[in-house]
C-alpha cells in the first residue's frame, strides 16, 4: 500500500495549532507536499507517466498547466501556487509569515484536493 499524501494535510492543521511563526512555516510546507505527493502519485499511478530527476516539481505542475483539459491546467496553476508559496516559506527569512497566510494556502490544499478527486 502506497502512502496517503493527504495525511500531510491534517499535519499542517495541527500545526496551525501554535501561534509560532515557524510552525506557519512548517505548515505551509506540508500542504504543499501534501498536495505535489497525491498529484505526482494520482499520474504515476493512472496515467503511467514517471517523473525523473532534475527538476520533478516543474514537471508535475507543467504536465497539469500544459494539458488541453481545463481542470487539469487549474490543477497545474493551483499547485504552482502553492509552491510558490511553499518556497517563500522555506526561503525567505526576510519576510514573516502570519497564521493567515498559512490558512489561506491550507484553503487553496483543500480545493486542490477536490478538484484531484474529478479527474
């Protein structure tokens, strides 16, 4: 049995449980690899398409963002978004991340995860 990549949401709920910056942080990142995990694996797994190393998360977000169908392409847009807000996280010490911001890229996870369940 493969790993469920959503348990990394409730992850980054728990998280959002202490008002600590680090742990918005930390949050951030879990909804991400929560989401890049279960899309990575939804296509490796349905579509037989294997992602190779450099570069696996460009190629993730571009195969959703290059696709013809329209809910693929949001899925690609929706996931480069929260990596983008992934990497200011995990990076950028010169900015502080509150609690809201990690709420909101918890909300855009979630409808991430609604839109992986239609396809």
């Amino acid at each position: 049995m493969s790993f469920n990549w959503i348990d990394l949401l409730d992850v980054a709920v728990d998280l959002l449980e202490r008002n600590n910056e680090a742990y918005f942080r930390s949050s951030i990142n879990r909804a991400y690899y929560a989401m890049f995990g279960k899309t990575r694996q939804i296509i490796e797994t349905e579509k037989k398409k294997i992602f190779q190393p450099p570069n696996v998360h460009k190629q993730v977000i571009d195969y959703f963002k290059k696709n013809n169908d329209n809910l693929y392409r949001q899925i690609g847009n929706d996931l480069n978004r929260l990596r983008r807000e992934r990497v200011k996280a995990d990076y950028r010490d010169d900015i502080t991340i509150k609690k809201d911001t990690a709420l909101k890229v918890h909300t855009w996870a979630e409808k991430l995860k609604t839109d992986l369940a239609a396809i």
